[in-house]
C-alpha cells in the first residue's frame, strides 16, 4: 500500500517509522535462518515482533493511514481469547471487584497501587506512541534516505514474493474467510478482518469453524469475482481412478469487486447460487456479462483468457468453439424446467417450473447456440451436429468491448486454416494441467483415510480461483472439495451441463465396467502415477488400529520337570565350584607360611 500510494503520488502515506518497521519485520521474514544459526538472539527474533513493535503497528489503519486505530479489545482480554478462555463483561468484572473489596479490605491499597502502577505505564507507552506520526505527505519521502528506503522496501517484496506463492494474492487488508464446516452452499460465510471479532463470531452456534487468508486479490472478469466449479468422480481408491469431467462452468457474485473491502456484502464475495440468488436483478440478463444467472460456459471464459492475455497482431485461435451443451442443443427451454433442490435450512419452495423468468426492459431474444458463448466455445460433440446447428465458431455475441484490458480483440483475427500463422497460447491448457495436478494431490491426501467399498463410486465437487502468478500468468488456488454437489437446472447454463454429465456418469459407472473400451463421454480419465494398486493390509481396515487379544496360557507339566531339573543341576554346580575355590586358597595360605 505504502508503495502504491509512493508510485501514485498521493497526498498522504503511512510515517516513516512505521515504514521503516514494517520493513523490518519484513526482513526477518526472509531471512535464511542458516546464516545466523550462530546467533541464537537473532535465530530467535526472527518470527518475533517485540512489543515496541507491535505498540506501534497495532495503531496503524490500512484503509485510511491517517486515521488512528482504536482496538476493541485490551491486551489481557485478547490473551484470553488466543487461549480459549472467556472475557468477562463489564458487569462480571463489577461484580468481580466488589467481591474482592469485601473479602480483601486490608489490601485495598496495594491493589489500588498496583492498579495507578498499570495505568501510569499504559500512559507512558501511549504517549510514546502517539509522538510518532503514524501518516506523512509523500512529498516528505525525498532524498537520499528516503529512497534508500524505498529501494530496500521494493526488494524485499520481490523477495517475499519469490518465496512465498501466496503473497501476490494475499493483499494488504488482512481478510479473512470464516465458513461453519457443517454447512454448504454458502451459509454461514463471512468475511473479517479483526482478531477479536472472528474469535466472537467462532465462539456462537457450537459448529466447528474454518478460517482461510481471504484471497484478496482475485482474477476479476470485468469487475466481477468468480470461481471454477469442476466435477471429480471418483470410482476407486485403490487404484486411485478418478475421471475429470471436461465441461466445467464459472459462477460469478452478484455485484462488482472492491479490493478495498469496504463492502462486506455477500453478494460481492460469495459466487453460490444459493446465495445470490436472492439479490435483486438476478433474474435480469447482466450486460456486463452477457449472461443469464450470473454463470458462463467454460469455452466463454477460454475466449475471454485469450483476449485479455494474448498480444499477437494476428490472432490464429483454432481452440475457440462454441458450448457444445446448450439448451438450445437439447431442445429445451429452460423456463420450463429449470430446477432447484431445497435448501436444508430454509423453508423455500423448489422452484416452480412455470414461473416466468424475469427480463430486463429489453429483453434479448433467445440466444442460439452459436450466440450463447461470447466468441467462444468447445468442440461439438459430432460433426453432423456441429453441420445442424451452424458453424463452431460463435461470432455473433456482442460482448462488452473493454480495448485497454482486452489487448486480444485488437490485431487481425485469420482462418484457423492458415498455417503461415502460428496459433496463439491456449490459456485454459495450462490452467487445466493446474487443475488436474491439485485434484490428484487432494485425492492423494486422504486416500489413507477413506474406507472404500468396491463397486462403489462418489461425485465431488472443487471449487478453484484464479490469481496472477509468475509473469502475471493465471495461477490455479483450491478453495475447497465438495461432497455431494449441487446438480440442479438452477440456471441456463447448469441445466444443459448437468444433464449432459449425468448421463455420461451413467456410461462410466455402468457401461465401462462392463466394456472397457466403451466410451465415457466427457468424462476424461486423470492420468497420475499412482495408478497401480497398492496391497492392503490382511485381517483389517486400512484406518483401524491394530490390536492384540488374548489370554493366559497354562505351562503343561513336562515343561515343568524339565525345569526342575535343570534348576537342580545349576544349583550343584556352583558348590563344587565353591570346594575346588576353597582348596585353592588353603594351597596357597600353605606357600605363604614356608
């Protein structure tokens, strides 16, 4: 923030102490602990943050640098909450210290020094704090100090940067993602970005919680947050196979980003259905978009990767098609079948059927299928199909034209046939290797732990964000993996999707066990190398524990001659051991007296 405001040249940034401490810390941070192995002062400051430190940082706004910030919570009540204890209230603390009057009297006064004690050092680090400026004009950073400070400051985020993967999407608003883990689509979701107020919010409803860094600076689609929801069937786990459908769609929020975060609203941070779909306007085509429902294609999203990424001057694009799934392919329109699964918390209605969907003021006329995909698209299922319904190439669908972040719609687009052209880099191949190495690692993870029945299969649902990586490719996040996912028409574009995957399912789960070679459809099976099985344990379940039974066995009597026996015959054997000592001795007592 410091740096971007530097660069913008605006009025006001954070002081220079508190720069320069930040920094510092910064520092540590990166730090290889090898080099000061030598030196257990510094190993050990190295994740610390001394209390001068921390007195001055804990003041810092970071939406607003010359605002000063007031905690909400004291030192030793947020030592409480860190260690799972309760803070009292005000009348509890009342109560307490009448109580304690009226059983200690004879020590009022040293409880009162002790407290005017406490109060004098508080004041004297506040006065302390407050002589440092914590904001300064940008102008006051000039000069051979000043640089030198920003020069070390620019170096030491690279460095940060090129250690940890995470930091490009961390942001610097400390957000964070709290979900109740017993809950789906979306409920109970909330976005915060103070300590002592996710610790008041995890302590209600007795769930478990989840807390995730909020990715604050996600891939935006002209303005709007989105994610990937990919499905994973799983039909063994040992063999680990696991088939990746080919189709997978975007869902967006319901309203533009702000990296501020002054908007907590969920209909800014949250993509599920379920959620947005109460916000006013859902039902209304966003022209920003140029969707229905707040959801694209796969290939739309392939053809947005191209001109927002690509910079040729002559545009070769043989990827781009158009959704090989539509409603209009199937025949249907989805007002009359869209469907939606009740909501186990709600007492909503499924979807009715004939309930006429909500149009802008001027409504589009139904897209076709070569106008439902923005200029982009997949492959169509057959080439008799593909004759039907037109050609693959969607070029009809007006899309907002935004030249300055889309360099790809500029240059000469040319035939796909034209091979003096070189065909321009399909993002979406390398976003979908990403893709598949997580879901083979996640799967991976748990294999140990998962009792698995033969014969059986599971759906999945996973969930992925885009951020800027290295050379601001898209780089591929894991939000999370969902069980049982949401398969219902609850927009144009799950419908024709979900219908389409479930009855390819059918072709895997059922027709591949009894034909191998007969086709899956889109399902695509993920290649990994931890395809050969693994042998698993004789007598149990991999994740039982092993453990031993039994009882006292009885010595048969034989064994117990034989033991008297040998007892008796070591115990003669040291007497004459004893006798041949003792002769011994006298012998030489004999030799001594001549």
């Amino acid at each position: 923030e410091f740096l971007r405001n530097i660069d913008s040249q605006s009025g006001m940034t954070f002081g220079y102490d508190v720069v320069s401490t930040s920094f510092k810390i910064c520092l540590r941070l990166v730090t290889d602990p090898a080099e000061i192995m030598d030196c257990p002062e510094m190993a050990e400051a190295l994740a610390h943050v001394s209390t001068e430190e921390w007195s001055l940082l804990e003041q810092v706004c970071l939406d607003d640098c010359t605002q000063r910030l007031e905690g909400a919570l004291n030192a030793e009540d947020l030592h409480d909450f860190i260690h799972k204890r309760n803070v009292p209230t005000e009348a509890m603390r009342e109560r307490e210290r009448n109580k304690e009057k009226r059983q200690k009297e004879k020590e009022k006064d040293k409880i009162l020094s002790a407290i005017e004690e406490k109060k004098r050092k508080k004041s004297k680090v506040k006065k302390s704090c407050s002589a440092v400026s914590l904001a300064a004009p940008v102008s006051t950073f000039k000069g051979l100090r000043a640089e030198h400070l920003i020069a070390q400051v620019r170096e030491v985020l690279e460095e940060m940067d090129t250690t940890n993967r995470q930091f490009g999407i961390n942001g610097c608003r400390n957000a964070w993602i709290v979900k109740p883990s017993g809950k789906s689509r979306g409920r109970g979701i909330k976005v915060m970005r103070e300590l002592d107020e996710i610790f008041r919010h995890c302590e209600t409803d007795g769930f478990q919680w989840i807390c995730q860094k909020y990715i604050e600076r996600p891939q935006l689609i002209h303005g709007y947050k989105f994610d990937i929801r990919q499905w994973v069937l799983v039909t063994d786990w040992n063999p680990l196979t696991v088939y990746v459908w080919n189709q997978p769609y975007l869902r967006f929020a319901g309203q533009k980003y702000d990296e501020t975060l002054s908007d907590r609203s969920e209909y800014v941070h949250l993509v599920n259905n379920s959620i947005i779909k109460h916000m006013e306007g859902f039902k209304m085509k966003n022209e920003d978009l140029n969707a229905q429902g707040y959801m694209w294609f796969r290939q739309q999203y392939e053809d947005w990767l191209h001109a927002r990424f690509c910079k040729c001057s002559q545009h070769r694009t043989p990827f781009l098609k158009s959704p090989p799934y539509t409603c209009e392919t199937f025949g249907v329109r989805w007002e009359d079948v869209k469907f939606t699964a009740k909501e186990e918390d709600s007492d909503d209605e499924v979807c009715d059927p004939s309930e006429e969907v909500q149009e802008s003021s001027n409504p589009p006329e139904r897209q076709s299928r070569e106008e439902a995909s923005t200029e982009a698209g997949s492959q169509s299922p057959s080439s008799s199909e593909e004759e039907q319904h037109g050609p693959a190439k969607a070029e009809t669908a007006a899309m907002p034209d935004f030249a300055d972040d889309l360099p790809g719609r500029n240059g000469q687009k040319v035939s796909d046939d034209d091979e003096s052209v070189t065909v321009c880099e399909n993002l979406w191949d390398n976003i979908r290797q990403q893709m598949e190495n997580i879901i083979s690692w996640s799967l991976m993870c748990v294999v140990d732990g998962i009792q698995h029945r033969k014969r059986s299969f599971e759906l999945f649902g996973y969930d992925f964000m885009i951020g800027d990586g290295v050379n601001d490719r898209p780089e591929v996040w894991l939000i999370e993996v969902n069980s049982s996912p949401a398969c219902d028409y609850s927009t144009p574009v799950t419908c024709p999707l979900v219908k389409q995957m479930m009855e390819d399912l059918a072709k895997v789960v059922v027709d591949s066990k009894e034909d191998a070679s007969a086709p899956t459809g889109e399902w695509q099976l993920l290649q990994h190398s931890y395809s050969k099985p693994v042998p698993g344990r004789m007598g149990f379940a991999s994740n039982s524990q092993l453990e031993v039974l039994g009882k006292k066995m009885k010595v048969p009597k034989a064994v117990k001659k034989k033991k008297r026996k040998s007892s008796k015959k070591s115990t003669e054997a040291p007497k004459e051991n004893d006798e041949c000592v003792a002769e011994d001795e006298d012998a030489e007592d004999e030799d001594d007296e001549q």
